[in-house]
C-alpha cells in the first residue's frame, strides 16, 4: 500500500522542491524553470488525478495515446505537448489535438505541420529538437542545420517557433551530459545572431534535470520522478 509520501500529490511537491532548490543552487529564480509532467504510457485515471492537483499541461511520447487521452479527458481544460519522435503521416492528428510539438527536426515534418493547421486556421508552437548526443537512438537536428532550419520555418507562419529541444547523453559522467545541455544553451545565444529570438530551452529530465537547470533550462520534462516509475 502506497504511503502518504508515495502519492502523486506527494510525488509532485517533492519535484517542485527539487526544481527550486536547482535552481536557487544555480542562482537562479524558480519562476524561470517551469515542469512539464510527462504522462506517456499512464492512463486518462492518472491524468485526472494529477489535473486535480492542478496541472493542466502534459507530455506525450506517442500519437497514439495523444488521440485517445484527449478524448477520454475531453471534459478538461488541459494542453497536450508531443515531445517524442513524430512521423509525417501523423501531423494531421497532432495538428488537430496537440497545442506543442517540442521534436520538430527536420524540414519535411515543417511542411506537414503546416500543410494540416492552415487549412483550420490554426497555428502550434513548436521546438525544434537538436541531437547533441552521440547516440544512435536519440533523434534531433545536427546542430549545423540549425541555422538552415530556422531560416526556412519562417516560411510557414503556422508554426511559431519558441526554442530549443534537445535529450543529453545517457552516462553518469555528469560532465559529459552538461555539455549536451550546454551546448544547446550555447545555440540558442547564437541564435540571436541569426535573427531568432528563442527563448525557451526545453532540456532535462527525472535523471538529469538539476544539471540542465544549471546549464539554463526554462523547462524540464519529468515522468517517473511525478507519476512512478512505468
């Protein structure tokens, strides 16, 4: 049986308290990094539950659960963010439920995106996620098209470009994962003199998330830390 310190409500105060001491530790205010709950593989029962707290943003990994959590928690006021991999074919659904891509990486999904929101008159912020890890299983930008990328999503007005997403290198050299995050902190500042003004860096999670802090995130995705371990 779960005890009063193994809750959700519990678990989710806990994690604001660590995010804030991150971020006191790092010098910074704790208005400046918001948490993204990250609700992939738990069901509508636990999303309601955690709407109850008072939480009304979540991430999801896949399409799939998109389509069917908005539809079992329709009665709420909630905004669903896609942070997983999206393939082209499934930019209609995300065009029409979510309210933020965070893993936009590549031109072709731009174009999708775009094809899908102005035919509705709608418009999606959206991330556009970097690879500055070597692994093969992470996706993301290479860096060196970064520029490229932002240039040409100017072209499609749908889309409103809000920062930067990136997942760090999984290893326990803390050195090695603050690099990920700095680099992306590092593209962003160069950004500005590109012409792009991008102001969130969407970086960390349950395992890394006070080193992201100190490298500058303004948001962390926690899943396990807040809903258990899956």
């Amino acid at each position: 049986m779960a005890g009063p310190t193994d809750t959700l409500a519990a678990r989710w105060t806990a994690v604001r308290e660590r995010v804030d001491a991150a971020c006191r530790e790092s010098g910074r205010d704790p208005a400046e990094v918001a948490v993204l709950p990250v609700s992939k593989t738990f069901g509508a029962p636990m999303v309601r539950e955690a709407a109850a707290l008072g939480l009304a943003r979540f991430g999801e990994n896949k399409v799939q659960e998109l389509r069917e959590k908005t539809a079992a928690l329709a009665d709420l006021p909630l905004e669903w963010v896609l942070i997983g991999h999206l393939q082209t074919n499934k930019a209609r659904d995300v065009a029409r439920l979510a309210s933020e891509v965070q893993s936009l990486d590549r031109l072709e999904l731009a174009q999708a995106l775009h094809r899908r929101l102005e035919p509705e008159g709608r418009t999606l912020d959206v991330l556009v996620q970097v690879k500055t890890s070597p692994e093969q299983s992470k996706h993301g930008l290479p860096p060196d098209e970064l520029p490229g990328l932002l240039d040409r999503l100017r072209d499609y007005p749908t889309l409103r470009v809000r920062g930067l997403m990136t997942m760090a290198v999984q290893s326990d050299d803390a050195d090695a994962v603050r690099a990920c995050f700095r680099q992306l902190r590092d593209l962003r500042d160069a950004a500005a003199g590109w012409g792009h003004v991008l102001p969130r860096l969407s970086m960390g999670m349950s395992g890394d998330f006070p080193l992201a802090i100190a490298e500058g995130a303004t948001e962390v995705r926690i899943g396990t830390a807040i809903f258990g371990r899956r």
